[in-house]
C-alpha cells in the first residue's frame, strides 16, 4: 500500500511539476536555446489582450491576503507600508463566472504618502488557450484612484519571451467595505513571432 501511494504521489508531483505547452513553444533549457537561435530571423508581433483581474481580499475564499505592514501603515489614510500577496482569477468578463483565462500572480505595496499608489510586482500567468503556459511579467506604479492606471510590461514566458509593452488597469467594481475589486485590463504587447 505505502509504495503504492509513493508512485501516486511521484506521477502527481511530475505531472504538476511539467508547465504545459504554449501555442507552438516548447519549454526547458534546449527548447529555450532553440528558441534563440531563431530569434536573429524572427519578426516581431503585436498582441492585444483583455481581460478582467478578480482581487478578492475579504470574504470566505480570499485570493489576496495581506502578509506585512509597517509600524506607520495603520496611521496612513493611504495604507503606506502595507504589503499584499495576490493569487487572482483572470476572467473574460468581469462577470467571475466567466470563462477563465488565467490568473494574476504576485505582490502589491503601497508605496505613496499622499495617495493610494500601489507598486504592482505581477505576473500574468495564462492557463487556457493559444497562451496556455504563458506568462506577462507587469512591473510598475498603480495609483489606483486613478481612472485610467499605465503600467509597463517588462518581459514574459513562453509565447511572449522577450515580450515588452503596456497594460492598462481600469477599475470595473469596487466595494468601498470588503475592497474586493474588479480591475479591466487592457494589454498591448511587442513579441517575436517564432514557432
């Protein structure tokens, strides 16, 4: 029985630990090499994306949690000092029914005095469709009062190696008592087109 549940547990770990296939992009050390090679004869591409970023920081199944804070946060109007880590749903509508397209993995600080102004550490990580495995790396100011919020795309995994761009965040929802949110994201990414 016990060597029967250690081969379970050994497929389950390697099955979870095998990231799966991006449209056309095979992973690993060689496949990135490859990659590589081609990359002197690729042509770049633009790829535009939407979706709707589910941060949901209260209530029975939270996916954002709160990890540290300083000794000032709880005197600052604008939470200064706090920091978040965040395991999001990526939706197709802001709808958190709709089809799934990935999730929003990463940290949040708020990092201003004067405004809530969040420095976002994020990734964008794919799980369905031709991005399946994909990544979108965001590293940037996030005032987030602001109705429009700019953000730099600063490199990706998978179908987008290299990647470099700008997502935009515009609040859907938000619930001024629990601060569960809604954010619609827009994003325009600049990556090599190589199968």
């Amino acid at each position: 029985m016990a060597k029967a549940g250690i081969v379970v547990l050994l497929f389950t770990v390697l099955v979870a630990a095998t990231p799966p296939a991006g449209l056309g992009v095979s992973f690993g050390p060689k496949a990135v090499d490859q990659w590589f090679k081609q990359l002197p004869d690729a042509k770049e591409k633009i790829t535009k994306l939407h979706f709707y970023y589910h941060d949901i920081v209260s209530g029975g199944n939270p996916t954002a949690y709160q990890i540290a804070q300083s000794n000032f946060t709880a005197k600052s109007p604008t939470r200064f000092g706090a920091l978040s880590v965040m395991d999001d749903l990526l939706t197709e509508t802001p709808d958190p029914n709709s089809a799934v397209v990935g999730r929003g993995q990463g940290t949040y600080g708020f990092a201003a005095l004067d405004e809530v102004g969040l420095l976002m550490t994020l990734n964008f990580f794919f799980t369905q469709g031709e991005y399946n495995g994909s990544t979108l790396s965001v590293l940037g100011r996030n005032p987030y009062y602001n109705q429009y919020r700019e953000m730099p795309i600063v490199g990706g995994t998978g179908v987008f190696r290299l990647a470099r761009g700008i997502a935009t965040a515009q609040t859907n929802y938000f619930n001024v008592t629990s601060d569960n949110a809604i954010v619609e994201y827009n994003v325009v990414v600049l990556h090599y087109d190589i199968q």
